[in-house]
C-alpha cells in the first residue's frame, strides 16, 4: 500500500514539473478621505433624487485612486511554446467590503485562453472593453477625476461574450482586437425585442508604436445599444447618447524625457440615426487632454494635467484642471493626493465622478453652469 501511494504521489510531482503550472493570486485595496464642493442635494419636497441645491461634503471613499480588486491568474505550459491561461478578477468596495461590483463575483475578468510567444495570446470570457486602453495615455491613469469623468464612464466598462487577440510586439508594434456578441437572435442586439435586450454587439481595434523616447496609440471601439442593435440610445433625448453607445476614435502621444512622462491625447465619440434629439442632449463630443508627470525622486511623483469636453447640439462644453502626486512608502504601499476642479460652460453639468449624465442627486453631477472642486487623499496597497 505504501509503494502504491508513494508511485502516485511521484507519478503527481512529474506531471506538475512537465507542465510546469502556476497560479498567483494578486489584488489592490484602496482607500482615502475626499472633500466635494458642488454636491447636489435635495430636500424631499421636489421628488426623490430631485435636486434642489448643492453644498460641500466629506466621506471616506474607496477607488478614487485605482479600483479595489482581488484576482487569480495561472498559467501552464502545454508545450512547443504553447500556454494555457487564464485569469478571474472582482472589484469591491474597501469602505464597505461590498462587491465585486455588478453583482459578479469576478466582475472585470474571466478569462481562458491560448498564449504564445511568436504568435500572441488569444482569450475568450469577459474583460475590460477595449476603450481602457486609453489608461496608458492618461497623466492620472483613468483615477475616478480624470479622462473618464467628462465621457461619463465611457472610457472603462467590461465586456462580456468576448474573443480578444494580443499580437506579440514585432519592430516597436502591437497589435490588439476584441468582439464581443451579442449572444441573441439578434446580429448587433436583441433583433428589436425589448423584452429580451441581452447584450449589444461591442468590438474594436487598437494599434500602438512603442520605442525608448515615445509611444503613440490609435484606438477605434463600438458600443451598440442592446434593444435595436443602432449606435445611440433608444429612448429619444436620452443624455446618456454618446457616453453609452456609439463610436469612438482615440489617438494619443506618451513622450519620454528623463525624469518627465509628457502626455497629449484627442478622443471622439459618435453616434448614428438619432432622431427628434431635443437641444440640450449632445449626440456627439470631442474630449483632448495633456498632462505631465515628474519623477521627481524614485518614490516621490508629481502630476499634472488639464481635460476638455465638448458636446454638440447644446450640451455645453467643461474642462478640468487638476494637480496631484504619489509616494511610496514601499513596492506595495504608496500614499496619494489629488485636488481638481471641474468648470463648466452655461449649460453642461459635468462632474468630477465619472457618473451618468443628468443633475439629480443619484448622479452627484452640479447644477447645469455650475462647478465642483475636490481634494482627495488616501492610501493604496498592492499584494
């Protein structure tokens, strides 16, 4: 009996050196103290949500930095330069301990796949859409007041139903693509069912040069609207338009000097056969920004940068200017500060959250022409 499980437990160890697996687990909390001018508030009277005023507030906020997240990620070796891979990540709140967000356990990735040296990496599951690739172009590394907040979120949503290609980089480029189905009757959405919506038909390009003084990027995406299958929003006038379906074009600068990342991106978003839009309810816009960061010592950061939106057809236009700064404390622990300020044209009511469009209490949006400032400070830990 002894010899018998001491062959199995040899025979166990030779077939896990052969494939040569592992597994690493990895994950991020983030945590900090923020103070918010320009807060909607209601009291009541108007309706639930209504917004009656603004005023000032301080809370304990989780993410504002970088999104709390845990995950799992393996690999193994099937040999002739071939690798199994896969990856399972959750975002949740540090606050609370709530999450992973939208009700998922692994709310951002899950994913199985094939990788290979020579001919790239190839994935099926549910990822980070491809309009995150802008992450590397932005001075704040997508932080909830940055890029995202004046395109509403449109810079970092998930994707599920998903097949992706990472090319292996070949003289400086690379190359990555990703369609996601719509997994019904209906080619780009639901067939024009409403009561069977499912998932709009999503997909895009994106094409990066990379060298020692610069990279530059070109991005190409598609949302399409899970009822109709269209790029815009079924409901007339809806404000969410360009910030939830339609095309976006993205082309972007990371310049390299010493001790000083220069940054500069132009970013569009469309959408297509929109009808009876009400004046007010932009159907496109156009964002640039341009930031830098210094180095200044090993640990110490200093950054930069200034965001602009402007939306068509009445929907005003908002820049925002902001400065902050990392330290670390260690390879893992690292304390963070930003201060920002949105300011908006007469008629827009962008925020400094990266929330839906609309001024009620829910969306923490000012009051149209009006303007937010915040300063936030906090702590982030990587394991």
């Amino acid at each position: 009996m002894k010899k018998a499980l001491l062959a199995a437990s040899l025979l166990t160890v030779g077939v896990a050196a052969h494939a040569q697996s592992s597994v690493t687990l990895y994950g991020r909390l983030d945590a900090g103290i923020e103070y918010m001018s320009g807060a909607p508030t209601s009291n009541g009277s108007a309706g639930p949500g209504v917004t009656t005023g603004s005023s000032n507030r301080f809370r304990a906020e989780s993410g504002d930095w970088g999104t709390s997240l845990w995950g799992m990620k393996g690999v193994e070796d099937l040999g002739g330069g071939n690798k199994a891979v896969f990856q399972l990540e959750g975002s949740f709140n540090t606050m609370t301990g709530q999450g992973p967000g939208n009700n998922g356990i692994f709310n951002r990735w899950a994913t199985v796949g094939i990788a290979n040296d020579q001919f790239g990496t190839l994935l099926l599951g549910r990822e980070l859409f491809i309009s995150n690739g802008v992450w590397d172009f932005d001075p704040f590394g997508q932080s909830n007041w940055s890029s995202a907040s004046l395109v509403r979120g449109r810079n970092w949503p998930q994707s599920s139903n998903n097949v992706s290609y990472q090319s292996p980089k070949i003289a400086g480029f690379d190359v990555y693509g990703q369609y996601a189905f719509s997994n019904t009757t209906g080619f780009n959405g639901s067939g024009g069912n409403p009561a069977t919506p499912g998932t709009g038909r999503e997909g895009g390009l994106q094409v990066t040069y990379t060298n020692s003084l610069f990279q530059i990027r070109g991005l190409y995406d598609e949302i399409r609207n899970n009822v109709n299958g269209g790029l815009g929003d079924t409901a007339a006038g809806s404000p969410n338009g360009p910030f939830n379906y339609g095309r976006e074009y993205f082309a972007g600068i990371n310049v390299f000097l010493g001790q000083f990342k220069i940054q500069a991106v132009y970013q569009a978003s469309r959408t297509s056969g929109e009808t009876n839009v009400p004046i007010g309810t932009p159907t496109t816009t156009d964002q640039e920004w341009g930031g830098v960061t210094w180095q200044a010592t090993p640990a110490a950061a200093l950054i930069a940068a200034v965001y602009h939106v402007n939306a068509n057809n009445g929907g005003g236009n908002a820049n925002i200017y902001t400065v902050g700064g990392s330290y670390n404390l260690s390879k893992r622990t690292l304390l963070d500060i930003q201060v920002a300020s949105a300011r908006n044209s007469k008629s827009a009511n962008f925020g400094l959250n990266a929330n839906a469009a609309g001024d009620t209490v829910s969306t923490d949006n000012p009051l149209p022409g009006h303007n937010q400032t915040g300063v936030y400070a906090g702590i982030q830990h990587s394991f």
